[in-house]
C-alpha cells in the first residue's frame, strides 16, 4: 500500500508537460507503480482537455476551478478510472520508463560509496537536476544530511525511515533545505530508490563535505 503520493502540482505539471526530464522519469516510474496517482493523472489530462477545448480565458475561474477538482480528488468523489495493469516480475524492481533509461545507460553499474551503499547516475538530458539509484544495505543509515533546492526520492525496494515517516516501494519523499534528516534502510532488506536532486546535498559531517566531490552525491 503507497501512503506517500506526488503532490498535486507536480502531478499537473507532469500532465501539461512542463516537467524537465529528471523530474518527469521519476513522476512516470512512480505513476507505473500506483494507481491512485494514475487516476488523478486522467482526471487533470481529461480537466485540461476540457479547458482547452473551450477556450477557457479567466484565470479567477480556471483556479477556482482546480481548486475545486483537487478538493473532489482529495474527497474521494472522483472515479479512480485508469486500472491496476498486471506487470511482470522482470518489471517489479526497475519498471518503466526507469528501465528504457538503464538499459540505454549500459544497464545497472553501481558505483560504491563505502559502507555498502552504492549509486548510479542515469544520463538525461536534463542539466536541472541529477537522476540516480541509490542502493542502502539493510539497517545502514545515509549520512545525515539537508538539501540544496528540491530532492525526490521514490523507494523502488525495500524501505526506509527518517525524522518524518517510513517509506516503502512506491512511496515518495519529497525534501528541501528545511529538512535535515538521515535516512536509514529498514532491517532484512537493501533499500534501491530513484533519486531527484536540483544540487548537491548539503552533508553535516566535515569530513562528508571534503571528499563529496569525489562521490559524486
């Protein structure tokens, strides 16, 4: 069961088509993998059909409008109208389009980080953001650490927990430089995540800050 979803902003950027790249990867390999974010995705594609269509001019009333739309959605009044699709278990980890990505990458190659962790950057030909995996061994923590701008995080394995919630396969963190947290890998499983970063995190430790260039994260 996801409990943590994309916010709806992004989720009507993703359907206008005004997401960059690394952003727009991680928003549809999330939407492979829930359903809930699936559906409201058809409702603010079908909504902005509507809208243009009618050539529809007063912003007073588009707003009015969306909010309108998202209080239905968050209401549950809106019919979940896109279906669960069977997918295969070669699917389960890496769904699409995350997968086209890897593969056109050369496939996994996984940089290690020490301690066990490792990562991998996904080329893109975003220059605003950084797209990688992230791989944290069972019960290890990530450093602690904030953030420069805007980091999406979206749990592909495992899970983890941090100063505000648990995180699971298909759940999404979203992080900005308010939060300072660290991150650790639930125990009895390697925690994988496809991670989103405007710019480098900020690391607590000196020591982490020194060498940071030469990890790359």
């Amino acid at each position: 069961m996801i409990e943590h979803h994309l916010d709806d902003d992004m989720l009507l950027q993703y359907a206008a088509g005004t997401l960059a790249e690394g952003w727009s990867v991680a928003v549809a390999t999330h939407l492979a993998l829930c359903p809930e974010c699936r559906s409201k995705l058809a409702v603010l594609e079908s909504v902005g059909g509507y809208f243009i269509d009618n050539e529809i001019a007063n912003d007073a009333n588009v707003s009015r409008d969306w909010e309108s739309l998202k209080a239905e959605i968050d209401a549950g009044k809106i019919d979940k109208v896109v279906p669960i699709k069977k997918r295969s278990d070669s699917d389960r980890t890496y769904p699409e389009p995350l997968r086209t990505y890897i593969e056109a990458a050369g496939g996994l190659r996984w940089r290690t980080l020490g301690r066990g962790a490792a990562q991998m950057i996904i080329p893109t030909g975003d220059e605003t953001a950084t797209l990688r995996l992230l791989k944290i061994p069972a019960g290890q923590p990530v450093p602690e650490h904030s953030h420069r701008g805007i980091e999406l995080t979206l749990v592909l394995d495992g899970s983890f927990s941090d100063e505000v919630s648990t995180f699971a396969r298909g759940d999404i963190e979203m992080a900005d430089d308010s939060l300072m947290h660290q991150p650790k890998a639930d125990a009895g499983k390697d925690c994988i995540c496809l991670a989103v970063t405007e710019a480098p995190l900020r690391f607590k430790s000196r020591l982490l800050r020194l060498i940071q260039p030469m990890l790359g994260i």
